[in-house]
C-alpha cells in the first residue's frame, strides 16, 4: 500500500479558522464572590427556558461556582425571587 496520497493535501494559505470548537461559556465572567441570591439577572443566566437550573456541562463552570449557584437559586426561588418554573411552560391536564 502506497500512503504518499496523503501529501498532496495542504492547507490553502489564505485559511482562517473562525473561532473555537465550542461554544463560550455561560459563566466565564462569573466569579464565586460575585454569586448572591440577590442579583437575578446573574442567576437567570444560568436557567433554562423553562426555569430549569443548568448543568454544569451547558454552563462550564467549576463544581465549586456551579454549588453556589444551585444555593443561590434556590434561596431566591424560596424568596420568590425567581420563579420555580416559567409561566408560559405551565401545562395543564385535561380530564380524562
């Protein structure tokens, strides 16, 4: 078998890679002093559409950040701060 195929692949010299593989991170700006029940606009950032708490695969902070803002949504749902779930996703059942 002959593998010298493989040589006549180059890259083009006017290639420019657009950007990374994925996609930026939710919380990269987040620090842990900077979590508190209190600023929802912090928080809202790390819920889904339907009011669900992100993972930290989705979000890609550190377990430490991702522990403390699991805490600080559930005081401010417990606050009634934040919704526990969001209005418009409030399914209901029809009788059978």
């Amino acid at each position: 078998m002959d593998y010298d195929d493989d040589d006549n692949y180059h890259i083009p010299s006017d290639y420019t890679p657009s950007g990374s593989g994925r996609p930026r991170r939710i919380g990269s700006d987040v620090k842990v002093a900077d979590i508190d029940y209190k600023q929802i606009a912090t928080l809202s950032r790390f819920l889904d559409s339907r009011g669900r708490i992100l993972s930290r695969r989705k979000t890609r902070v550190s377990a430490k950040v991702q522990r403390r803002i699991v805490v600080a949504i559930k005081r401010a749902r417990h606050l009634a701060l934040l919704p526990y779930t969001a209005d418009q996703t409030r399914i209901v059942r029809k009788r059978r």
